[in-house]
C-alpha cells in the first residue's frame, strides 16, 4: 500500500508492508502499537524528546476536553467541506490529534494525516483517533513528497514558508491551488491572563502571508469564558507564556475563585500561487 508519506532519509516514497513503511533504499520504520510512525531521524533531531513534554501534553488534553476551543475547531473543520474525495490533509503541529479527527469528521472521504515533534502527543493521538495517519516528524522537514497536499492546517504552529510551499498542491499542474488554513492569537487572546504577568498587554497582530501564498480570507472568531482555576492554570500551561510564568504569578491565579477570559483567534485562509522561480530555487 502506497501512503503519502516519503523517506525522511532518501525522500524516496514509502510504501506500507504489514505494519512497517519502507522504500526503495530499503530504510524501514514500524508502527508502534498505538498506530503511528516515527519518521524523525536522529539527526533532525535537537534534544533527546523535542516538542511539548508530557505535563504539557496532559494539560492541553485536559483543557481541549472542555471544550472551550470546539468554537475554533468547528470553525477550521468547515474550510474543508468543499474538498475532492482521496484529497490529502496534513495537520502540521497536530498534538493530540483534537482539530486532526475534526477534520476527518468533515472530510471523511480525504486521507487525513497529523504531524508533530513531540512523541507523548503523536501517540495519544494515534491511540484515540484510529481514522488518522499520525507520525512523529519536523513540521520544517515534513515526511510528504513535493505538492502532496490539498489543504494544510497550522494551529498555532511555527510557520516555514518554503515547506509549506513546497507541500501545497500547484494551480499550475493542472491541480486546484492548495490551500494552507492558520489559525493564530487573535487581538486579545488571553489578555485577562497575560495582564497577571505583564502591565501592559499589547493586542496580537495578523500573521504575514506565507511566501508563495495568497490570502483570500480573514475572520476573527471570538469566545468569552468563565474559568475555574484549575482549569485556567491548565491553559496557562498549554500556551508558551507559561514559561513567563513565576511563582508569584501562579500564587496570584490561585487566590481567585475563577477568571474571566477572551478567547480570540485569527483564522486566515491562503491558496498556493503558481510557480515563483526564486522561491523554488530556494526549497
């Protein structure tokens, strides 16, 4: 069985084998038992366990299991609707798989594939969501041959323009443009817990345009919650501001009883342009 998947080592495809990925080379990587494949080699990686630990990983699953942010995943999923049956769609920095099997929900005919460094979060949600291919990989160096995907999907990832580039589908060969659908802090996301730890809370700005891109919508999606503190220290943690986070600050969150909070994100669609020479000769 061919997968959309291609050798991190050689780049040549993958094709499955009982439970094992191997190409042409001959390199070979087996599933685990939860479902999903390590394709992050040794040498792209920077630490011994890269990506979110496990503290972190627990927190978000219990956070995105109230269902605070089904406002924002529902509203990803529906960007998907009108897509052709077998398209591919590549969640890039998937963690547990919480907006990954969302959009297989919506998309039930398309191969539906999540990505992530972090090895706690690609095997839970491997383990919970059977429908998705899963792997544990660099989204700057992704395991998909060039023009793999119809629509990808960052939610609140780093953005590498070439990869991205690299991976959408070309209007130009004959293809519909790949879309790439981002999903960033709004103005004022969490601004009633940022205001704990800094005095001024400056307001979020829109991402620019990926090289190779064009944007074609915007929408500001916007949610006010009232969070007890457990589950407010839950977000603090899943956020990168947590590392701001001191133990007076924590102190201050555990004196109140519960916390306003405004959710906002940026949801902004782009489509893949034609071929740029300058952009290519960079990937």
């Amino acid at each position: 069985m061919t997968m959309a998947y291609r050798c991190p080592i050689c780049q040549h495809p993958l094709t499955l084998h009982d439970k094992t990925l191997r190409c042409e080379n001959k390199h070979s990587f087996d599933y685990a038992k939860e479902g999903y494949v390590n394709l992050l080699p040794v040498q792209h990686k920077k630490s011994k366990d890269p990506g979110d630990n496990l503290d972190m990983v627990q927190a978000r699953r219990a956070f995105l299991a109230s269902n605070h942010y089904q406002f924002l995943q529902q509203a990803i999923a529906q960007q998907l609707s009108h897509l052709p049956a077998d398209s591919t769609v590549i969640d890039l920095g998937c963690g547990e798989g919480f907006y990954t099997q969302a959009l297989k929900q919506q998309a039930q005919t398309c191969q539906v594939y999540g990505v992530d460094i972090s090895k706690p979060a690609v095997k839970y949600a491997a383990k919970r969501y059977p429908d998705c291919h899963f792997s544990v990989a660099s989204i700057a160096q992704t395991p998909f041959a060039d023009g793999t995907a119809a629509a990808l999907v960052s939610v609140f990832a780093p953005l590498f323009d070439n990869e991205l580039a690299r991976l959408a589908q070309v209007p130009d060969s004959g293809q519909s443009a790949g879309i790439l659908l981002v999903a960033s802090p709004g103005p004022w996301h969490l601004k009633e817990l940022k205001s704990i730890i800094y005095q001024n809370v400056e307001q979020h700005t829109p991402i620019a345009c990926p090289q190779g891109f064009m944007q074609v919508e915007q929408q500001v999606l916007t949610h006010h919650v009232t969070l007890e503190v457990d589950m407010a220290k839950h977000l603090v943690m899943m956020t990168p501001f947590a590392w701001k986070f001191r133990p007076e600050h924590w102190q201050a969150l555990s004196q109140l009883a519960h916390i306003n909070v405004t959710l906002e994100f940026y949801l902004t669609r782009f489509e893949r342009v034609g071929n740029i020479p300058s952009l290519l000769d960079s990937v």
